[in-house]
C-alpha cells in the first residue's frame, strides 16, 4: 500500500510537471522569438521599481526570462547585473538612473547612450527597443537625436512612450529648456524608422494628473514621418493616472502586444 500510495504520488507529479510546461510552451508560443532587448527607463524623481509591474508582466506571460538590471550612476557609469543577453529570447533591460532628477537633456542622452554602449561592449547587441515612463521618454528621445544615428550605433526597432509628451501641447507650463527644444526640434530629421506606440491616460479633464493629453499627440508631429508606424492610444478613466499607467495590466498587455506580439 505503501509503495502504491509512492507510485502515485510520482505519477501526479510527473502530469503536474507535464501540465506546467505545456501551459508556460503555449504561453511562450504567443510571442516572438528575438534576440532584440527591450530597455526600461523610468521617469524624473524615480528608479527601476517604476519599471518591475511592466517587466515582472511580461515575464510571467512567458515573453522572457532574462532580465538585466543596469545601474547609472552620478558620473554616467554602467554597471550590467545578472546574465549576458547575448542570444537570450527577448531579454528585457532594466535602467536605474542614480542621477534621477536631473533635467539636462545632454546629460541625460550621454546616460542612455552609456547603456547602450556597455550592452554593444559586453553583449554584443545590434539592435533594441525602448519603453519609457515619463521624464524617461525625454531622455530616450535625446539619446535618439544626438546618438542615435552615428553609424555604429545599433538599430532602434521598436518604441513604446508611456506618459510622455513632444514640443507642443504644454500650454503655459514652461517645462522645455533650449537645449531640450534644440535636440527635440532634430529628431523630425534623424529619428530611426521605427515603430511607436504612444500611450497616454485621461484621468479627468484631458490630462493624467501631470502631463496633458494635448501634450502627448504632439509626439507625432515631433518624429514627422520618420517613423515606420505609429499609434496612439488613450485611456480614460479615474484609474489611469500618471504613474498608474505603469502599474495598469490593460496597459502591460498592449506593450507586450506591440513589442513582442506575433
């Protein structure tokens, strides 16, 4: 009886190893099979804990199960943790900026671009993606204009801009500085034939809380047509404020549809 009871206890655990894997195999099948990275930014005042419902989302949809975090520090340094990326199935990049509140968009493309450059250095990567909350977005659009296009740069394919806005739509709130508008005002010439999803919410009277929606529509009129595609999806509800929309699953689904959908 005994042994019985052993044997069975075997089998159930063999047909729950069985029923798991084929349940994370369909969930894998969903999505597409790339060597591309994916890099998180998070926005003005934050950290990669912005980015983790997002990442953690799509990890558990089974699109990956590699992820790396790169830390930025003050002087613009990377430092890489955990695995290389290198020929992993759609590895994601998490981005912390220790120097989160600084608004010098140079500075903040020279970040980015030391991202970049540590991943081409130790993983030898040939193109990738952006997803970009915020503040974030400004510097992913900095890093496009000013480095984005030198010839040994590898090849943005594909860009989500969640809660971002372009050069127009701010009204009376002065929150461009020239250099911003300079490098902002280039990207209409340079910017990579890419797709872009522009994701914004209204949580009430044509804003998110912080940045208007009349502000995020003017991010097409800033690329012009440079990019490959291009949409723009607007939530509307109380729930889909500023930083909620980075912890939305209506939201993290869209993005894993357009980033890693087949």
């Amino acid at each position: 009886m005994k042994k019985l009871r052993m044997i069975s206890g075997l089998l159930l655990f063999a047909l729950m190893i069985t029923v798991s894997f084929g349940f994370t195999k369909r969930n894998q099948n969903q999505w597409v099979n790339s060597k591309t990275p994916t890099i998180f930014v998070h926005g003005y005042g934050s950290s990669y804990n912005a980015e983790k419902y997002m990442v953690n989302h799509a990890r558990k949809a089974g699109v990956t199960s590699t992820v790396v975090l790169a830390r930025v520090d003050k002087n613009g340094s990377v430092k890489l943790s955990g695995p290389s990326i290198k020929n992993k199935r759609n590895p994601i990049v998490e981005v912390n900026l220790a120097n989160n509140k600084q608004v010098d968009m140079n500075e903040g493309a020279r970040y980015i671009n030391n991202v970049v450059l540590a991943l081409q250095k130790r993983d030898g990567i040939k193109s990738y993606n952006f997803v970009a909350h915020s503040m974030g977005n400004m510097d992913v659009f900095a890093y496009l204009s000013k480095y984005g296009s030198q010839s040994n740069a590898p090849e943005l394919k594909k860009q989500v801009v969640l809660a971002g806005g372009g050069l127009g739509g701010w009204g009376n709130d002065n929150r461009m500085s020239s250099s911003m508008k300079d490098l902002m005002g280039q990207l209409k010439d340079n910017y990579p034939h890419a797709k872009v999803l522009n994701i914004a919410g209204n949580s009430g009277q044509g804003t998110d809380g912080r940045v208007p929606n009349s502000a995020s529509r003017s991010v097409k009129a800033m690329l012009g047509d440079r990019p490959q595609s291009y949409r723009y999806v607007l939530y509307e509800g109380s729930q889909y404020t500023h930083s909620n929309l980075h912890e939305n699953a209506k939201v993290a689904n869209r993005i894993n549809q357009f980033l890693w959908g087949k």
